[in-house]
C-alpha cells in the first residue's frame, strides 16, 4: 500500500502542503419572516433555473441552493458565498428570509403543500417525484452544505513525483481520493459530533415514523436522515468495484440511478458516475455538513480549515486491511453519534481525541503550526461536549424554541444582508459599481470572477461567451479610440462640433505669448481659462462678464502653472447635469449639488450636518453612494461668507451651502432627474455620444433652462465634456429622485442574451 | 456701393481681422536627375486618381499635382504642402525628382512623346485632348500654384452684422468678393512683377509661334502664356452677368465647357461654375501665381501672407465705377509688365508705390503691425527690380544655363526631402511612429488631419470612413478592454494561461508577510520580484539560481519600494523578441540588443562610438528611429567593469557593450528577424494576441533557442508581456535586417478599401 503519509513529509511538498481547491453548495428554505414556509415561487427575477451557476432550487420550490465557484483559496470561498448569499437573501421578495437551521421549519400538513421545485426540465420534475415516493417529502427539505474539496494540483504532483508504483497521475489521484474516503468514512462520525447541529424537528416532519429521542446531535446524519435504504452497500476498495457496486444496485432497482447514491462522501469526475472509470477522481464532495445555524452563510471558514486538516489526516493515518468492514464499523460509529443527547459525551470520545492528537502531530510535522488552534478546539469540544453546536443551539431553545431561535437567527442575517443594499458582501473593498455589477451578474446568472480586485477588473462568463470589465462600465463594447478621444478636451469638443454639437468655443494655447494675442477676441465676453488636463478644477478661473488685459494675463498664468497647454474657452452659463448614456439610450440624468443643510428654526448648523450625516447612503471613501458632509475649514470659510459659523440656527426651509464645487466626493448631494427631461435633450445625448462613437458615456450637458425646446433655441444647451468613466453608484443609490440601475444596463448590452 | 474699408475699420472686426482660410494646389514636372522630362507613368502607389486628394496629375502624365486641404492658418497650410510635397519626393523612383521651374524642361520634339495623364474617367482624357488641340500641348506643360482663399468666417460674419445693405449673408459674401475680384484683376500685374519667375522658356517650349524677347518677367502669365484667346471676355460687375457672360463663351464655341475659363482669378461656391447662381461666392482661386524656384515647396509663407494682405487691400481700396473697363485695364498692365525685362524698373512703378503705401496704411490703421515688413520688402523689390524673383533666376542662369540652375535647385530638394526618410516634413514635432503613418495615408489617399498634435491624434477620412487614430497604433479595431488588460500584468497572465500559454508562474502580494510567508515556493528555483506595475526596471531582483531568505526578504523590500503589490514570479531565461502582430499576422520580430561597439584594433571606443552615431538613423529625443549612444556614468561604469575605458581599442570583432539594458532609447540596437523565426512561434504570437483580444499588439516572447519546435517543447517559449502602445518606428527603419512599414499594415486594417 501507498505511504501517503511518507509523500506528504517529503520537503518538497512543504510549499503547498495547504494547497486545495474549495467549492461549496448552500441549502436554505425560503420563510416569510415570521418562519412559516415561503408560498412563493422561486423568484423570476433569477431567471432561468436551467443554467443559473449560482443561485438553484433543490428539491422544493422553496429550497433555494446557493452555490459557489470552484476556489483557490478559504478567503476567496466565502467571498463568493458571501455575495451569493447576499444576492439570494436581496433578491428573494423583501418578506422572506432564509431559514438558518438544517432541520426545515414546521411543515404543511398535507403532502400536496410541499411544492417540488418548478423545474423546466421533465425529468428533474419526474426524479423529484420519485424521491418523494421512496423517501417522502418531509426528508427533502433537510438543508445542509456540500462541501467540494480537491487537493492542490502542485501538491498532487509533488507527491506522484517522489512515489514510484502509480505510472498515471490520474490513478495515482485515484488512489489518493480512495484512502482518504475510506478513512474518511470510518471517521465522519467526528464530523457529526463537531458540526451536527439538527437537534431536534419542528411540526409535520416526522409524521406517523419512527421518531427519534430528541434532542439528538444531527437528525440530518443519522439513520433517520435522508440517506439511503440499509440494503445499498457500495465498497470503497477499488474504483473498478465501487463503480461495479453502484451499477448493481441499479439492476437491483436499489437504486433509481446513480446520483440517488447518497454516501456522505461522494467521488468526482466527469459529468456522470460512471465517467470516473475514464477521468479518475478529480475532487470529492462531503455531504453530511449540517447548516451552522450560527453562521449566516451557515457554515464559516474555520470549519472549512477543520475538514481540509480532517481529509489530509484521512490521508496521513493508517487504514485497516478489510476496507469494508472499516467502512461499515464508521457507519455504525456515526449513526451511533448523531443519534447521541448532543450535551452527554460521546461513546467515542476516546478515538475521538486520539484521531485530534494525531491530526495535531500531522500539523506539527508538517510544520502547519497556525491552524493547530483549530484542533484544540475541537479538542476541548470533544471533552465539553456541551460546546458542540447541537448542544448550543438545543439549550438555547429551551429558554424559547428552536423556531424562535431561528426565526431571531433568520431576522439577524436579513439585517446584515440588507442594511447596505448598495454593498456586496465579500467584495467590500472594490469599487461601489464593481460590487452592485457584480450583484447584478450573479443574480441574472452570469459567471463573474474577479481577476485583479485593486484593479476591479472581472472576467464574466455565460456559456462560451466571455466578457472583461473593468470598473463596472469599461468593456469590449467601446472601442479604444473612444476613450482616447474623450481623455482630450481639445479633440473631444472638435469631434462634437464637426457632428454639428454646441460646445464652447474657444482656442487652445502653448505660450502665454499667443494666448495675449488672442486678448481681443474674449476681452468682451464671458468665458472660461483652463489647463488643458486637469479635472479638480484646479487653475480654472471664469470670468462672466469679460476682462480686462490684466485679469486676463493673470488668469492665463494660473492655468499655465497646471499645464503647458491652456484652454480659452466661451463661458456657458446654465446648470449642469450628467447624461449617462448605454447603448445608445439616456438611462439616467444626475443633478449634483454642492453640500448642504436646509435649516428648520431649531437646529445649528452642525446638528443639521450631523442629522444629514446619519443617512446609511452615507459614508467616507466611497464606500457609500454619498459621502458624509465635513466640517472643515472649506466649509467654515463658506459658511462664514455667508455670515454664519457652525453653531449658527438657520431658518425654517433656508438652504446652507458648505461647499461651492458640486462633486459628491465632497458631501454633494445626488439627484435624479431622468424623468424631468423632454425626449429632445435626450436625443441630444445620445447623439453626441453616438458622434463619439461611444456606447457607455456620462456626458455633461450645461442647460440654462430645461422647458426651452433645444430643437428651436441653439443656446439651448452646450456640451462640457464626456467622460468614459464615469461613477454608476450614484445613479443607482441617488440620494433624492429614482434610483437607476445602470449596472443592469451594462449587463444587459453585454449579454443580450441572458435578458 | 458698400463701403468695405467702413466695415474692416469696425472695432469689432478687429479680433478677426487676419482669419482666413488657405488651400494651395502646386504642379510640378516630374524629371529624371539630370532634368529631363520623366518618361514614366504616374507611380501605381499613390493608387487611383479617380479619388486622390493630394497627390494628382494636371495635363501630362509627368506632370504631378500637389493639393493640401483647406486650412485654417498660413502655418497649417505649410504643414500640409511640405508633407504632400515630401511624399510626392519620396514615393516618386528614386532616380526622379520634381522640377522646380514654371517652365517645363527641355521638351520633347515630337508632341506625341508629350503624354497626356492617363486618367480613369475618359471625360477627363477627351477634356485634356481639346485642351491639347486648341492651345498646343507645351502650354499645358506649364506649373504654377493655384492659391485657394476664404476671407474667415467670424469675419465676414461681423463685417455683415455692421451694414444694412444686405439680408442674406450669401449675397453679401458675393459682393465682398466680386470687389475684391475686380480690384484684383486690375492690380494683379503687381503679382506679375513680384512673384512673377517664368523668365526663360526651354528647349522645344516655343515651337514656330511667336516667341517673347526673353528675358521676361512672367512668360506664364503673359499672353503668350497658358491664357484663353483674347475674344474671351467676362464681366466681373456681378455675379449675374459672369455667369451669363461664361454661358454665352460657351454658347458661342469660345470655350468648350465652364472651366476652360482661364481666368487669373475664379469664384468658387458649387462644383460647378453654374452653382455660384445658388451657392454665391464661398471662396476665390488664385491661378497666377509661378512657382517660386528658391522655395523647395514652390512658394514660402510669406508670399502667403502678402497674397492675404494683398486681396485685402482689394476688398478695402477704390474701384473705378465702370468695371468692365476697370479690369480690362488691369489685364493690359498685366500683360506689359509680364512682358518687361526683369531688372528693368517697371513702366508702373508709380502705381506700384502706391498700392503699397495703401498697404501700409491699412495695416497701420487696422493695427496689423507685424505684416509691415512684407510690404516694405514689397517696396524694395518696387525699387529694385533685380530683386525679384524673375531676375535674381536669370542672373544666376547666366553664370550657365536656367537648365543647370533648375537641375541643381532640383538635387538640393531631393536631398532635403531624402535626408532623413523616417521623418516628414511639416510634422517634425510629432512621434516618429505617427510622422510615418501619416505619410503612407498622404500616399494612399487618406484624408489625414490633425486633431491634437502633442496628442499625436489623427482624424483619418476616406469617402464617408471616418477613423480616429492616436500613436498609429490606438484604432476603432481594438476595444476599449484590451489595452486595460494588457495594462495589468496580473490581469494579462490569467487571461494568456486560462487560454493554454506559457506564462511565468508566480503570485501577486500586498504585503511583505504574505510574500515571505510564500518564500518556499520559490527558494529552489530561478525567480524574480518585481512590482506589479512598474516598466522601466525599477524595483527589479533577478535571482537566477534561487534565493536565501535574506536576499529574497531584501528583493521584496526593493519592490514594495516602487509599488503596493509586488509579483514573484518564475524567472524565464533566454532571449527576448518583440513580436508585433497586427489584424492575426506577425508584421515584424524585433531582436533588441543593448548599446555596443564592435572593435577594429585599431579605433578607441570613444572613436567607435562616434562612428557608429555617425548613421543618420540616429539622433536624439525620438526624433530618429535611434539613439545615440551616450558615454555617461553608467556607460563608463559598464566599461570599467569590462576592464575597458573610452580610450581602450578594442580587438578586431570583440563586441563591447556599453550598456546592461536593451533599450533603443538608450543607444540599443534594433535587428529585425522577422524572416528568422518558424510560422510555430508566430503561430504562438498570433494566437496570444488573438486571447487578449487585440488587433494590434506587441508582444514579447522569451525564447531560449528559436530553432527549438515549440510545438513538441512547451518550454520553448515563455509570453512576458503584451504592450498596446508598441513603438513602430523602430520595426520600420530599424539598425540592421529589413524594414517593415507597420504603419501601412494599420492603415490596411483600417482601410481595406483603398488597398
């Protein structure tokens, strides 16, 4: 037999000894907030069930399944489980939770009321009527993790290149995955212990059955759990016989098919079973996680560590000569265990703390030192069996009941899910429109992966068709000239004239010299000096009623100081306002006005800042859609030409700036004007958008008035400038008018087809 | 009548006062190098005729026309011809130049062997036929420069918003110029004797006809010159009467159609003469205008603006009421002055004193002090006939022959327009890569105009095909992503593997911990650290052969020095290629090799290096496809550490290298091995930028040994990075190997039509 345990100390594999690839599948059952079972169809709003990498049901139309990709990493596991969670409990209609238990909540108490999931394909439909049949409906409503699991490809190869029986890495795999089953089924009783945590049932699951003593450590993974009928018996021993067994009980009619082989460890390879004859096994898959109900996402990373330790020990430690009757005496430990009072010791204590002082050995040999913690703590869960989560969730309901724990459980988690709607969780630290276009993909069911999150830059996926984004609004749809073009005022503003747009005319200047000869054509009208690129509006000075030579020179030097080349343009006077154009139509136009507070008699100033600053929509960094209003010296200078200071009472209605720039970095509030606007400067938009070849553009229109007819009144309206990266969360979450979901849009051009 | 002056003295005015706008067509024979009429066609690389908006032919086959388009100031037009010239010089065979004479060359005997151009449009071919029968083919033979001219449009726009007279904009234009139309006709005999420079005719020019008493002044513009018959007369009173005036010619058998009319000046509007009806006047053509010899273009900017100056004194002096005889009186001075000795003092000197002195009057009165000067040269040329154009040609041409005069004018154009081929004339400032571009699209027929010239942004027009370009590398054809995931190498790694390409293995970190932590992985192996976004070098360790703890933790430092991330990544030996594909094709290989000698045992390195940046392909600043190589600090350091100083004489072969780096920029050689390598590794090159997306790229391969199959070794290659922003200069004129003109692979891309 294969050392593994000999591979796995050999110094090379040291750097990827913790090397392993993570996926996981969620089970929850919809509930309205109350804990009753949701009477609601899974929600359209995820459209299609039939391809959805992400968001599922399982057996019911209320068990949603939430399913994560295939990771690198424990971080980047919970990451996406975190934003599919999210998405799920957002989505879902705003009086429904998920239920954080295992155990389903009371159930209907005719049959006909638990409603197989409304699948499109016939023979899902029929599978799930036959389950229904052979194990009744009450058993499928069990939630739990699946938990994927493969080891690091670099490891793998390390440990085949210092072993000499297997010639075939995929055998060798094979093998591997083999062992650590086997000893994995023999000692998955652990796992109940540690993880179970379905105590006791509510109403209607058990009906006329035999019932369990509860409270026990996990009805889910015992006996009386969904599992399969005593009868089916598949060995481990080989492949070739494992692969023999399942297709017996078939024959046998023991088994409908395949997949209703329900081990607690199941083999992966290709699509079916039987392909793992040819592919070897690629990954395995852990069934028999309970939901934590303490965790939101019902399971956290600690526990993931703890299996991934737990399946290499499987893999370290000595197996037993006769696989089967070592597998069939881990079978009967676990029924033992799950069937346990949760808060007595277990039976097995014994080989239980033997098992974690060999895993602790393992670690230390292995030169894993920082996650030794974990197995101490299984440790002293093994000796305080009262720590184990059956045993917590079990006392905490008898000050109550477990329906009242979960539906508080339930109430915590649609808090946390919902009071930063504008977030994602576990992408937190990107860009505000990264996380809600994120949101979106994987809410419509399009694959996204971040490739550089600092960069926000994801790679999204439906089918073969492959998109990159970058910032929410660069994609493959705009060519690489268009922002180029954008990027330059100069050749911006002759492109918009050549299409017959109204920009401010004016000349652009490399010396001081030639801008001074240029006095007279500007000296009689209002205008506007600027340094050719700079944005902040930093040496820009306006003068509106004309200049004289003096003011003009000295206008002209600030600019220069800001860059080599200087703008002298026509002044336009009006309002500006952000036309954020997609694909060629206005989805949504912006108003940004300087930080304010509107005063009502009572409050000063302060207060009035404070009270604004309390809007969740509010926060620093841009890690809301606004940002909080400051109190610095800016603003104390503008409140003081105003004759006022912080502590000053404003009057019922009397608006206060704080800032003369509009910018929403600077506390500036958003408004959306969309539907305020005639189709006419709409048209204009899109136009000058489609005259710069763009497809995504937030252009800034200056507008004196919006009731005149810019089709009569050439002065109607004058373009600024396009930007071709410009900010979506602030349409999205304004922070007065309609919010405008432009991340949909985005989605929407690159994926017509999803929508 | 109106009264012009009136409206120019307005202070209004005055801003606008010297808008205008300019276009000049220039022909000029095409002669062998000792000045004998070309017997070639038309080159085929200026492609067709039919659509060419630069490069043209008048009468003959030998005889080119140079167009720039309309343009909005005197230095923008000089941009144009010189670059229209340059590639009309350069694209010609080499064994041609352009005559620099109004006079053709000695001309054939036989009039057959005078080729008519051999145009498309039969039309044009039967036009040129008549023209032949009905005035001779040697008059054809003649070049000159015909003169566009368009007073600025916020010019006239205010002269019009200051009179009553007229309602519409258009009739007002019309006058403006038919005054100055008439005043023109009646002082152009002052053009005749400034600029006037056809003293001589050659060889075969006057057959039995009646041949002028050279000397002359202006053989061209004589009567004797390319003219209608003298029973062509057109009254210039109004528009109305012109254009029935012409009608009638025509009607009458005195001119074939509307263009026959050979007027010294013509009103443009329409295509059509007829359109001026509708359209008014928009703009005037000078056509008496000889080819100034001692300008390489044929005319300097200078006459420009005294031509400016000049039509308007026109439009601001009197006219005479009768104007029919006002310009009939015009064409007779004309005439004798054409005909006068060059140096003898002019029989209307008088007259020309005072149109001058009126000159200068305007421009005193519109505060127009910088153009005085041209007008006191003006007055010495009055003074000094020996100064004029005319006579300073036949003077010299007495020391030989106007013939040998012309042919050594010609060489010293030629060798200005070949000098320096990577270069183009007019647009000197711009990136080489760009200044290379921009002369294939003259060459082929695509409108080039610039939009920002520090910007290096083209706007590119053919037919009703717009394209933006920017570095003639930045197209339409790539999306707005590719470039963006070039940016990021992280970004462009990912992509390159998940498509199956070899790229350096390795990980990205944040913090120094996370990378020491990591260090295992790395400590045996060849490997680099290097932050993530930096690409001149800096913060680069190398570590060919693994690394301590100590060096790798002091090579993070160096990099987190440059950057928050920092990359380890595989170190990849062997050489690196620049692979520049464009549109799935490998145009270019590029091998580049660091600044070096090469020793003859007998120079010093100092000496070596002065000869060798000694080739013209070198310069300074980008403004040559190469460096100069530099003996600074670090390359005298390099020297030292080779036991070598600037003054060693190095072995007969020994290669001394002067520099680590391989930079071009830093005196690096640039060897094209495009032919060198196997269709496997541009297959690889192709297909790498194929996965990124991009259409244009240079991609750079590091490949150990390129006759290794890199179909059978997947270590063959190894893929560093993508750039999107690749230098082309380099590829086209490069030290040693074959040019590759990438700049005419993008216009392809862009313009499959014109190819």
């Amino acid at each position: 037999m294969m050392n593994f345990k000999q591979l796995l100390l050999h110094v090379n594999a040291r750097p990827f000894i913790d090397q392993a690839r993570f996926g996981i599948e969620r089970e929850g059952q919809r509930v309205d907030l109350a804990g009753n079972l949701a009477k609601t169809d899974h929600p359209a709003i995820f459209g299609d069930r039939s391809y959805h990498p992400y968001i599922q049901t399982d057996f019911s139309e209320t068990q949603t399944e939430m399913i994560t990709p295939v990771t690198d990493s424990i971080p980047e596991l919970f990451q996406y489980l975190a934003a599919v969670y999210d998405v799920t409990a957002r989505s879902i209609p705003k009086e429904e939770m998920i239920w954080p238990l295992s155990m389903p909540p009371a159930l209907p108490e005719k049959d006909e009321e638990i409603i197989i999931a409304k699948l499109k394909n016939f023979e899902d439909v029929l599978y799930r009527r036959y389950l229904a049949k052979e194990y009744g409906k009450r058993k499928q409503m069990v939630s739990g993790i699946h938990f994927n699991f493969e080891f690091g490809d670099e490891l793998l190869r390390t440990l085949f290149s210092h072993q000499e029986e297997f010639q075939d890495f995929s055998e060798f795999k094979t093998e591997l995955y083999l062992k650590t089953a086997r000893n994995f089924m023999r000692y998955r009783w652990m796992i109940t212990y540690l993880f179970g945590a379905s105590p006791m049932s509510e109403k209607n699951y058990f009906l006329d059955e035999s019932h369990p003593q509860e409270p026990v450590r996990s009805i889910r993974n015992s006996a009386l759990g969904y599992t399969n009928h005593p009868n089916v018996k598949v060995s481990y021993a080989s492949m070739k016989q494992y692969l023999a067994d399942i297709e017996r009980m078939i024959e046998e009619g023991k088994l409908s098919e395949e997949k209703e082989f329900y081990t607690p460890l199941r083999f992966r390879g290709g699509k079916k079973v039987a392909d793992l004859a040819t592919t070897g096994v690629r990954y395995i898959e852990l069934r028999n996680i309970d939901l934590n109900p303490y965790a939101r996402l019902g399971i956290n990373p600690e526990q993931v560590r703890f299996l991934q330790l737990f399946l290499m020990y499987m893999l370290w430690t000595e197996e037993k000569e006769d696989c089967d009757q070592w597998v069939a005496e881990g079978t009967t430990r676990n029924n033992k265990v799950a069937l346990e009072q949760p808060s007595d010791q277990t039976e097995f204590h014994q080989e239980g703390r033997e098992i974690l002082e060999g895993m602790k050995q393992m670690l230390v040999e292995l030169d894993w030192l920082d996650s030794l913690y974990l197995v101490e703590e299984a440790l002293t869960q093994m000796d305080h069996p009262e720590q184990t989560l059956a045993a917590k969730l079990y006392q905490e309901a008898q000050l109550s009941s477990q329906q009242e724990v979960a539906v508080a459980l339930g109430h915590q988690y649609y808090k946390e899910s919902h009071e930063r709607p504008y977030q994602l969780a576990g992408f937190r630290e990107m860009e505000l429109s990264t996380q809600i276009f994120m949101f979106d993909a994987i809410q419509k069911g399009v694959q996204v992966k971040v490739l550089d999150e600092s960069d926000q830059f994801l790679r999204l996926q439906f089918q073969d068709h492959v998109e990159y984004v970058k910032n929410a609004n660069m994609t493959s749809k705009d060519s690489y000239i268009v922002p180029l073009i954008m990027e330059n005022k100069t050749v911006t503003k002759k492109v918009l004239k050549e299409a017959g747009f109204r920009v401010p005319g004016g000349a652009e200047f490399s010396s001081m010299e030639e801008a001074v000869k240029a006095y007279p054509r500007f000296a009689e009208q209002a205008f506007v000096i600027k340094p050719k690129s700079t944005n902040y509006g930093l040496g820009i000075t306006i003068f509106k009623e004309g200049a004289s030579l003096e003011d003009y020179q000295a206008g002209l030097a600030i600019a220069f100081r800001e860059d080599s080349s200087v703008l002298v343009e026509e002044f336009m006077p009006g309002t500006e306002y952000r036309f954020f154009v997609i694909d060629g139509e206005v989805q949504a136009i912006m108003l940004r006005v300087p930080a304010n507070v509107i005063g009502d008699s009572i409050r000063t100033v302060k207060e009035l800042v404070e009270e604004k600053n309390s809007d969740p929509l509010r926060g620093t960094n841009h890690r809301a859609p606004l940002e909080l209003i400051q109190l610095g010296e800016l603003e104390q200078l503008m409140l003081k030409e105003q004759g006022l200071t912080i502590e000053s009472v404003p009057q019922a209605n009397q608006i206060v700036y704080l800032r003369e720039n509009s910018n929403i970095s600077t506390g500036g509030d958003s408004i959306d004007m969309t539907d305020e606007f005639s189709e006419a400067y709409k048209k204009i938009a899109v136009s000058a958008v489609e005259a710069l070849g763009a497809k995504i553009s937030g252009i800034d229109l200056i507008i004196p008035d919006k009731e005149i007819d810019p089709t009569t009144d050439k002065k109607a309206y004058g373009i600024i400038e396009a930007n071709f990266n410009p900010a979506m969360h602030m349409h999205v979450y304004p922070f007065a008018g309609k919010g405008r979901r432009l991340t949909m849009n985005v989605l929407k051009l690159l994926y017509p087809e999803v929508f």
